[in-house]
C-alpha cells in the first residue's frame, strides 16, 4: 500500500464499465447458490483474486446493503461496479451483466423451455447446491481471519451467529447488525486506525439525495397514479416496484410478497407462480429475477418480453435507487472515529450473519449424506488452497452431483 492510500481504496488502477461488465458477466454465468453465495463469489473474484477493494471496504458495502431494502447481493454489485466503473455507467454495467444470464433464462422458461426434471436435473441442481457449500465456507473463513481477529469481534461475530440461528428472518439480520454496531462502540474502540472503505465515492449528495427523493416519488406515485389512470402496465410496475422496496434480505424472501401481488389478483396462475419458482432455482444469478418469468407470463398483458423487461427493472429499481442515494452520506459518516468503531462492529456481525447462512439455507438444503459432505469439502479445498477459479469449480461439482445421482 502506497503512503497516505487508505485501506479499501480501489487496487490495480481505474476501471472502466467494459471491464466491468465482461467481470460481472461471467459472475452472472457461474454464482449459483443464492443473495449468500454470491456474496462469496463476489469476494473471491474482487477482493482476493483483482483486489478492487479491501476485505474491511468489501464488509462495509455489505453491511450498508444488508441495512437497505432489496437485492443485497444485487446492490453489493451495483456499488462495486460504480466504484469501479467511476460512477453510474459502472454501477448499471454491473447489474446488467449479473442480471441478464438469469433472466434471458427465465424468459426462454416462460416461452415453454422444458423444465429440469428428473435423475438428470436433479443431479445438476444438487451439485450446485454443494459448490454454494464451499463457496460460502470459504467466504466465511476468509472474513473471520480479517474482520474478527481477536476476541472482541470474534465474540460479536458469534452473537450474530447465535441470534440468526435461534431467529432465522430478515429482521433478526439487520438487529444482529444494529447490535454489532452498538457493541463496536464499546468494545472495537481500541484500534485507532484509518477507516476502511473505496477513498472517493463517484457520486455527489446532490445525486443521492435525488435517487432518495425518486425511490420516494415512485414507492408512492405509481400506485395513485395508476388509480387514477386505470392504466395495467402501471399496476403491474407498482406490483413489482413494492415487492422490490418493502423486503429485507432479498432472494426467497420476496417470494411470499411477489405471490400476495400477482397470484392473488389473478394476474399469474397458482400453478404458473411455482413452476418460475422452480425454474429460478436451476439458474445463475439473484432470485429476483424471477420477475422476468413471472412478468412475460403475467395475464393481462403487458407480457412476453416487454412484460419481463418492465418486470425486471421496477423490482431491482427501488435497491439500486436506495444504494445510490445512500453511498455518498454513507462514506461521510464512517469516516468518523465514533463511526469506524460501530463499522467494526457491524463487520464482525457480517461474519456472523454469513457464518449462520452457511449452516442454513446452504448447509441444510444441500449436505444430505457423507458423500455430499465429501465433494463440498473437496470443492473447498479446490478453492482455498488450490486457488481454483470459481467456474471450473462450479462445473467440476456440477457434474459430480450428475454422477452420484446415477451411482
């Protein structure tokens, strides 16, 4: 590190949104296992291996992304491609690219692509489970080392894991944050160092306070304006746009609300809501884009491609709106002393958190016998020691899930 650069700056020089995209779009293509998961692919792709940012900086996007409603591992993106991409265009590339293998997926499923069934399916699906396994053991091993090092927040890091595994919901995550924030104050005050995070956020508060006021605007707007006009397309974005706004945690824990706005007026079949839930499993990429599914098949119309792209952009709007207004006060206040020691507090509760995923959903939705328990941990061993890229991982365990299935 260079004199008077800060920890969490942006390595390797600027980048630019084609960097960016070509990055993401190739984590779009492989990150299987869930919002958890995909936080640990993030971190072995731009923090270990092109060191965009720092392992504490990485922690603080995703402790301000846990707060915010939406797609976290979806606005954990978003900012890291703005911050690296050197301001919105970055940030769009970013979400773009991570966005659209998943969701042309999910569109080609909804125009009738045969649903992955059987011994075959099955295989691959479960194979991907255990890759999500090692995937996120590793993150979990990696961000102890660095984020809670000695006992202070290493026992905060364990509060957040009893608290998360004693009350698995979204609520229970962000308290376990808050607590860890509160506690830091307290017990995290001792290191004295500089604070952690990218040195320049590209976006002013005159922009963020504009992207606050239109998530504002919206979240309130649509659902008179399309009172007033009686205009479908309008209520189907309102739909997708309180979805996106109102939950915490994202990935299944939209599922309930996107079901209580679509199936229940009668604009998507019972039947219809499951198959896109199934098919969303067997694909890369956030869980909310499931949207483009449930968007192209949506009755009345708009549907088909138009359906999925209105879908798509007015659930992952309201996170990427909140993110950006939010960065550029975000940086201003952990800058201060008070504020380091709280974000040391909160990134051990992150350990926490991701430590309690790792038991469930992953742990438990995948590891079903000593086999499966076998090829997770030979995955992980690929991936820690010898620093196997994630792809060829995610293909190798893949298709081992296939052949145990036969065996």
């Amino acid at each position: 590190m260079t004199e008077g650069e800060r920890p969490g700056a942006l390595r390797g020089g600027p980048g630019n949104a084609g960097e960016v995209f070509l990055v993401f779009l190739r984590l779009g293509l492989t990150s299987f296992g869930g919002p958890i998961a995909h936080l640990g692919y993030f971190r072995e792709a731009l923090v270990t291996r092109r060191r965009w940012i720092d392992e504490a900086g990485y922690a603080d996007l995703v402790a301000l992304c846990q707060f915010l409603p939406g797609p976290a591992s979806s606005q954990v993106g978003f900012a890291l491609g703005l911050l690296r991409g050197g301001g919105l265009l970055g940030g769009l590339a970013a979400w773009t690219a991570f966005t659209l293998p998943s969701a042309l997926l999910l569109l080609a499923f909804a125009y009738g692509a045969s649903a992955i069934s059987g011994p075959v399916g099955g295989g691959l699906i479960h194979g991907l489970k255990l890759v999500a396994v090692a995937v996120v053991a590793q993150a979990v091993w990696g961000m102890a080392r660095s984020l809670a090092p000695d006992r202070s927040r290493a026992s905060l890091a364990l509060g957040a894991l009893l608290l998360t595994v004693f009350a698995p919901t979204a609520f229970s995550q962000i308290l376990a944050i808050a607590l860890g924030a509160l506690a830091g104050l307290v017990l995290c005050r001792s290191d004295d160092g500089p604070g952690s995070g990218p040195r320049a956020v590209p976006v002013t508060r005159r922009a963020g306070g504009v992207a606050l006021a239109v998530f504002l605007l919206l979240l309130f707007g649509l659902p008179f304006l399309a009172q007033v006009l009686g205009a479908h397309a309008l209520a189907v974005s309102d739909a997708f746009y309180r979805s996106g706004a109102f939950v915490f945690g994202g990935g299944h824990v939209v599922l309930p609300l996107l079901r209580s706005a679509l199936v229940e007026p009668g604009w998507v079949s019972p039947d219809a809501f499951l198959a896109g839930y199934g098919a969303a499993q067997a694909v890369p990429g956030p869980l909310f884009t499931v949207a483009a599914y449930l968007g192209a098949v949506a009755q009345p119309g708009p549907n088909g491609v138009f359906g999925a792209a209105l879908a798509l952009v007015a659930i992952f709007l309201p996170g990427l709106l909140l993110v950006y207004g939010t960065l550029p006060f975000w940086d201003a206040v952990r800058s201060r002393p008070a504020a380091r020691a709280a974000m040391r507090g909160t990134n051990a509760a992150v350990v926490g958190i991701l430590g309690a995923a790792l038991y469930d959903p992953v742990w438990t939705g995948a590891v079903d016998s000593p086999r499966d328990f076998a090829l997770a941990a030979l995955a992980f061993v690929l991936l820690t020691v010898w620093k196997a890229p994630p792809w060829s991982v995610v293909v190798f365990t893949a298709l081992s899930g296939l052949a145990l299935a036969w065996v």
